[in-house]
C-alpha cells in the first residue's frame, strides 16, 4: 500500500489529529467489514472512556466529508454502518428479500470514472456501488413474488 496513511490525509486537509479522530479512524482500520456507530462508540469507549459521544459523531462526520469512511444503509435499517474506502471504492449487491449484502472487490468503473472527470472537470475520489436484486437462496427458495 503506499497509499498516504489515512491520518496523514487528515492532517493534510487541514485537521488537528485530536485524540478522537486518531482513536475512531484506528477502531475502524482494525475492524474487518461495516460497522455499525453503536459498535464504534463500544470500541472508542474501551480503548479511551474520555471520549465523548458528540466527538465520535463530529469525527464519522469528518471521516465521511474526507471520504475516508462512508456511511451505507442496508438490511432496512434506518441507521448507518460506517466503511472504510480502502481504494476510493466500495461495492455491494443487496438481496431485497433477505437483505444480505455481498461483497465485491473489481468494479472496472476505472474508465467511467474518466470519462465522468472529463465531462464535469471534477477530480473524483471514490464511489460507493450498489446492485440490488434477488440473491441465489432467496430465488431458490422461491420467495420473490412477481406479481407485485
Ligand atoms: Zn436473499
Ligand atoms: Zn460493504
Ligand atoms: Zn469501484
């Protein structure tokens, strides 16, 4: 990885590395996959019980404004699960049944995003990409009902 560290690319946007931001980013790093902010607020709370609510919630706000972490909403819950964009990127394909989330890494969005920079003049710096649709045991279950 010789991508910057992601505190560096805090540092370089301006922000102090307070004790907060410095403590949540690493919860997040080492936690393999989403998390949800209750789990965050666990985590933070454990490593340094000086930490307040309001600070972990101005620093998920941070992380997602910088695009260091985003914030995605699945299993039809009203509240976010935090990600890290470990390359720019992050992509699901929901099951709208059983609302299972699969993972994958290769998008092959690379030329889109090209053509997207040249059409608008914009410098993109990730994306977040989700497929929906009826995963294999839902189908084979044959729980979709098509005559909605
Ligand atoms: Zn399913
Ligand atoms: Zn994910
Ligand atoms: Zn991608």
């Amino acid at each position: 990885m010789n991508n910057p560290s992601r505190l560096d690319r805090l540092r370089d946007a301006g922000y102090k590395l307070t004790n907060a931001r410095t403590v949540v980013l690493n919860v997040i790093e080492t936690h393999e996959g989403h998390m949800t902010s209750a789990e965050i607020l666990d985590a933070v709370a454990s490593r340094d019980s000086s930490i307040g609510r309001a600070s972990v919630f101005r620093t998920l706000d941070l992380l997602t404004r910088l695009a260091i972490i985003r914030p995605t909403y699945t299993a039809g819950s009203a509240t976010p699960t935090y990600v890290l964009m470990p390359d720019g990127h992050h992509h699901h394909i929901v099951c709208v049944q059983c609302h299972q989330t699969i993972e994958f890494e290769d998008c092959g969005l690379g030329s889109l995003a090209e053509r997207l920079e040249g059409e608008f003049g914009v410098k993109l710096t990730g994306h977040l990409l989700e497929f929906y649709g009826i995963c294999g045991a839902c189908s084979e279950a044959g729980v979709v009902d098509d005559e909605v």
